[in-house]
C-alpha cells in the first residue's frame, strides 16, 4: 500500500488513516463475519462436541484444549500432560 519510505517518513499518519478506515467499515466487517458464521455454524458445534478428551484423575469428558487446564485448577497438579 505505502512505500517503506513514506510510512517510516509517515508513520502516524498511516496508522490514523487505517485505524479511520477500520472504524468505518467495521460494521460491514462483522456482518459478514456473522453471516460466515450462521453458514458454518453446524459444523463449528459438531467439531466441539466431537473434540473431547477424558480426564486421566476423575475420568470426565472435557475439551481437549480445557484439559490441561482443567488438571491444573482442580486436581492442583501442573506437572500431569495432558494426552
């Protein structure tokens, strides 16, 4: 977009001219990220269900990416791995 020149030259005003246009279409921009979402929404929630891990102490089923903080909060054991 800009020379490397004019934006070490410029740098302010590049990002004030970005940080205008990202205020400007923001709303256009999330709509569109809603919309991708309503679209995919389905298959987002069937992957979260689908993506669970046991815990190895208590047995219950989790998120695999809360596991291993779930083992560290409730078990108080930062030293287990998480499979």
């Amino acid at each position: 977009m800009y020379d490397r020149a004019y934006h070490e030259a410029n740098r302010e005003r590049v990002n004030q001219k970005h940080r205008e246009n990202y205020l400007k279409h923001r709303e256009e921009r999330n709509a569109r990220r809603r919309a991708e979402y309503q679209l995919q929404r389905e298959r987002i929630l069937q992957k979260q269900k689908e993506d669970r891990a046991p815990c190895p102490l208590c047995h219950l089923n989790f998120r695999r990416t809360y596991l291993h903080q779930h083992i560290a909060l409730r078990h108080q054991t930062s030293n287990v791995q998480s499979p």
